[in-house]
C-alpha cells in the first residue's frame, strides 16, 4: 500500500461518523485557546489606563503617539448617566459583555465570531470627557478592527 492511500485510508476512518465527537473536544481546545488570559495591567492604574504595546492592534486616548490615539468620548450630560449609557450600548453590542464596572470604570470583552479572538476595552469616566482603550489580547494587527469599534460607540453614544 502506498504512502497516499495510508493517509486517505486514515483520514476516511477519522471522519466517520462514530469519529465525530471525539474530534469535537481537540476543536473546541483550538478555539477556546485564541481567548488567551486578559493583562494583568488592566484597569486605572494612578489615574491612567495602560499603555498601548507598540504593536498595531490597540487605541488609547491617552496615548501620545497617532498610530495608537484616538479622541476621547464625550460626556453624556453627566458622568454618572454616561456610564450607565455605556453599559447599556456594550451590552447591546453583538460578542460582547461587560466583565468589570465600578463608579468611573467600566471594561467590556469582545469576541470575534470566528476565531474567538477576545478584545480588552476599557472607559474611564472623567470630569470633561471618557478616556478610552481598546486592545487586542493576541496577534499582531487588528485591521483597524479596536479603531472602528470605538468610533462606532461615539456614534452611537451621541445619538
């Protein structure tokens, strides 16, 4: 028997029916795995989020340099009420949940429908404005995916 028909032979026994979920367990692992752990450097950290890393897949409004800032979202009348409008925005945005808040802060996850990839935000509630920080957990470039995601919550903050 050739080296070909070894593996056609194997692949054919895989994917056989009675073969199905045992191969349901080694994808969801794969999956789950693209999750990755959120930073440890997460939350308001003396009056600041973190920093961008110099990769391209993060926007701060508090960072200095143009590849990583972003403007920072208005107030909604007061703070108080533009948090709860922030939450009530994020919890009707598709793939994603709020998993922190507290008076001033609040940090939602999005999850990409693909791969699961999963999206640290994070919004500090100030006096004249919504600092904001939108990172990407794994990877290396997002496609601007942090930038449009943060601009579709002003839009719809404003409204």
């Amino acid at each position: 028997m050739n080296p070909a028909s070894v593996w056609q032979n194997a692949l054919i026994r895989v994917t056989r029916r009675a073969h199905k979920p045992a191969l349901a367990l080694p994808l969801a692992l794969l999956l789950s795995a693209c999750s990755g752990s959120p930073p440890d450097n997460l939350g308001i950290n003396a009056g600041n989020l973190a920093a961008c890393p110099d990769s391209p897949n993060c926007v701060s409004s508090q960072a200095s340099d143009a590849r990583h800032a972003i403007d920072p979202l208005p107030l909604a009348d007061t703070a108080e009420q533009t948090q709860s409008k922030l939450k009530t925005l994020l919890e009707s945005e598709p793939r994603a949940r709020v998993v922190e808040e507290a008076p001033g802060y609040l940090r939602a996850e999005y999850t990409s429908q693909l791969m699961r990839f999963v999206d640290d935000v994070e919004f500090m509630l100030g006096a004249q404005a919504v600092e904001v920080r939108s990172a990407s957990r794994l990877g290396y470039k997002d496609f601007d995916v942090n930038r449009e995601r943060i601009e579709r919550l002003r839009q719809r903050l404003s409204e």
